[in-house]
C-alpha cells in the first residue's frame, strides 16, 4: 500500500508534464514545414497521449518488478514493440503518403496492447489464490489512507522514507535523462543540425544501439534486481554476509567482462564493416553523408555504455540515500557539462560526430566515478571484481590482430559495388570472429560456466 502511494502521483504528474511540453513542442520550437511532414501538431498530441496511456500500466509495472516477474515485462514490452513495428512497415509501405501519421497510430496500438496486457496479467494474477502478490481487487492499487491519521499528511498514504528516496531517484532520473538523451535537446532547442542531419544521426543511433536495446538493457534490469535482493543497500561490504558478498563480486566480475568483450567486438568489427552495413541498409544517402564515420563512432559508444551500464547498475543498487544524494550533485554537472560540450563540438568542426564523442566522455567519467565506488565498496574484503574483469591477453591480442586484418580487407575489397569483392570481405570478417570467439570459449572459462548455469539452466527449467 506504501508502494503505491508514492507510485500513483507518476500519473496526474505525467499529465500535467506531457500538456505543457505539448505546448512547447508545437508553439515554441521549430515546426517542419506542412508540406515536408504534414500532421505534425497532430502527431505531437498522439505521442503525448501514448505517453499518458503507459503511465496507466506502470504502478502493475512496479509490483511485477518488486515480486520478481521479470519474464512479464519482456513478454509485454515485447510483443506490444513487436506489433508497433510491424504495424509501422506496413503502413510506411502501403500508405507512404501518410508520413508521420503511420508512426502515430503504430505508437498507438504499442501504448494500447503495453496497457492490455499488464491489466490482463495481473486480473489472472487476482483469480489465482497461490500468488505471492498481495492484492485482491483493483482498488488495492489506488493509494490507501492508514487509519486514523489525518488525511493531508504524507505519512497517511505513504512512508516519509519512500518518499525522500523517491525524489532522490527523480532527481537522479532526471539528470540520467540530459545525460542519455541531451544530444537530442540540443539538435532540439539550439537547431545545432537540420532536419535532414537529424533524419542520419537517429537512423545511424538506431542501428548503432540495437545491441544495447536488445542485449544490454535486458541484463542491466535484470541484475539491478539481483544486486538489490542480495546485497542490503547502504551497508558496507564488511557488514554484510560473506557469502553474499562474493556472489555478488564474482557475478558483476563476470557481467562486467561479457559486456566488455561484446562492446570490443562491435568495436573491432563495426570499425571495418559499417560502410558495408549502411549501404546496404540505406544505399547512397547513409554512405555518402557522414553516416559511415558515425557508426564508427557509435560503436565506441556502445563500449562505454555497456560498462558503464553495468557498473551503475551495482552502484544503484547498493548505493545509501545519502550516496544518492551526492551522486545526483555530480550529474548535474556531468549534465552541464555534457551539453556544453556537444554544443561546441557539434557546431565548430566535428558536426553530428560531437555530440557522439561529448556522451562517450561523460559516459567515461561516469564508469570511472562508478569504478572508484566498487573498489572502495570491496577494499575490506578479498573480492576484485574489476581486476577479474580484464579479459585475457590472448583474447585481446587476437581482437586487436581483427581490427588490423579487417581494416586492410575493408581497404582493399569492400565499396567497389563488386559482389565476389564484398563476399571475400564478409568471409574474412567471418572468419577473425570465429577466431575471436574460439578464444572466448576457450580461455574465459568463467563467462562459458556463467552462460551455462544462469542463461542455459535457466531456459531449461522454464520447458
């Protein structure tokens, strides 16, 4: 009951915040021309409203997440993202006049089956006397006054504690929010690209961070579950059980190198084959603008969002109130500073490429201040996660000999538009990742076992 009330003011908030940037969107800012993308008011108010409509879903979302149905949300946001981009397709191939208004009622439809199936779990969830998840009825997940205090206190819908915490993690949201998406607000507010630029960076970010969607994300979530469950937050390492304290070392040591050598092998291979990729996704309009320089660069970043994923992912999950507290202090500046920076190298020389390096060094210093904290967190103990996490020499030798042999073939086979060239270049790239790969399955025995007992275990017992 204390849950939901501090979660149930996350929607008339939402409203209230959605209305207003509405506003802003349409009046304030630069609007397209009507007869580049029509319906663009309209579309505004439709994403708005899909926004609002997902606020509906997320005090189920919080319990399904608070009793461990981890599965419930990969299943829902998947098959509502699925439909979307289905939908989407057909409606850009069979109606391309639409425009915008394909992508509107395609956020529609995700907004609506994200809603549906979350309500309909959980009525199942209500049907079912064995469930773990402690309501009964619907109106348990409104806000419930205690008892006999007076209604205007805060105290009567919800603990004063929850509360100081979850304006901590607003706050900390809110300044995650400018540092993952402040490229955007600058294209945005200071019209740093033209539309046109802006169409090439989202459609180079877009395929640049599939694996970070797709693969990252998923077990970032996952872990912050796991780190919250077996560590107690706030407590040093030394006061904690010792068992659970080498659990959750040797568990980020391991996750910590798995994202490693992935975000190293986007790195390695995206280097050489990003060209490649982009012409055959999107011919001469990605390949002969900046867009090959800028898949470049973004797998970089997905290197350094990768670690720095899962290194917050265990300071956010252990870290005091308090802790939280100054560590919002420092987004704030590595906020200012990170929008500084992509102005000025956005509109000097680098153009689009800016604002791909200002998050790469804001996303470094971020995994060093999160790498001081785990190794403090663990100096009373005899764990090292981060120096178990290096991968081994022949590993990174073997990555580092890749880069090299894929760069001479990419220079000397690819973008000649001759199939048998292109063909060679794909085998030789096949075959340094197999090599690549071998040596992972080979020499990092702790990423092989972890696979098996926590990914292939786990799968089994599900059939």
């Amino acid at each position: 009951i204390l849950m939901f009330g501090c979660c149930s003011p996350s929607i008339p908030i939402g409203v209230i915040c959605t209305g207003l940037l509405s506003l802003v969107w349409i009046y304030l800012l630069e609007v397209p021309s009507p007869a580049e993308i029509p319906n663009y008011p309209q579309a505004v108010i439709a994403f708005a409203v899909c926004s609002v409509a997902e606020l509906l879903a997320e005090p189920l979302y919080v319990l399904a997440q608070r009793f461990f149905y981890v599965r419930v949300k990969v299943m829902v946001e998947g098959a509502a993202l699925g439909a979307r981009c289905i939908l989407t397709g057909l409606l850009v191939a069979l109606y391309p006049e639409w425009g915008l208004f394909s992508f509107c009622v395609s956020y529609l439809l995700y907004a609506f089956i994200f809603v549906s199936l979350y309500y309909a779990f959980f009525t199942t969830v209500m049907n079912d006397s064995s469930s773990a998840i402690p309501i009964s009825s619907w109106s348990d997940i409104l806000p419930q006054p205690v008892k006999g205090e007076p209604l205007l206190k805060i105290s009567t819908w919800t603990s004063p504690k929850l509360v100081h915490l979850a304006i901590s993690f607003f706050k900390q949201s809110f300044f995650k929010q400018l540092l993952t998406e402040g490229e955007r607000y600058v294209m945005t507010f200071f019209r740093a690209l033209t539309f046109q630029e802006q169409g090439i960076f989202d459609t180079v970010a877009n395929l640049g961070s599939l694996v970070a969607r797709f693969v990252f994300m998923p077990i970032e979530e996952s872990y912050n579950v796991f780190f919250t469950t077996t560590l107690q937050r706030g407590l040093p390492a030394d006061r904690q059980s010792p068992s659970d304290v080498k659990t959750a070392a040797s568990t980020l040591s391991v996750l910590l190198k798995f994202v490693f050598l992935v975000g190293l092998v986007i790195v390695v291979f995206g280097w050489s084959y990003s060209y490649l990729l982009l012409m055959i996704y999107g011919g001469d309009k990605l390949t002969a603008s900046p867009g090959p320089a800028l898949l470049r660069s973004y797998c970089f970043y997905v290197l350094v969002l990768a670690v720095n994923g899962m290194t917050e992912c265990f300071y956010f999950a252990t870290m005091s109130k308090e802790e939280i507290d100054r560590y919002n202090r420092k987004m704030l500046l590595f906020s200012l500073l990170l929008l500084v920076v992509s102005w000025l190298l956005t509109t000097t020389f680098l153009g689009s490429i800016g604002f791909i390096i200002a998050n790469s060094l804001q996303m470094c210093a971020r995994i060093g201040y999160s790498v001081s904290y785990i190794q403090k967190y663990f100096a009373t103990s005899s764990e090292s996660p981060i120096r178990s996490a290096l991968p081994s020499s022949v590993t990174l030798l073997l990555l580092l000999v890749s880069l090299l042999v894929t760069i001479l073939s990419e220079s000397m086979l690819c973008c000649d538009l001759h199939l048998q060239h292109l063909a060679l270049h794909v085998f030789i790239g096949g075959l340094c990742l197999l090599a690549v790969l071998v040596s992972i399955f080979t020499l990092e025995k702790d990423i092989v076992t972890f696979i098996r007992q926590n990914i292939l275990a786990r799968s089994s017992r599900s059939e």
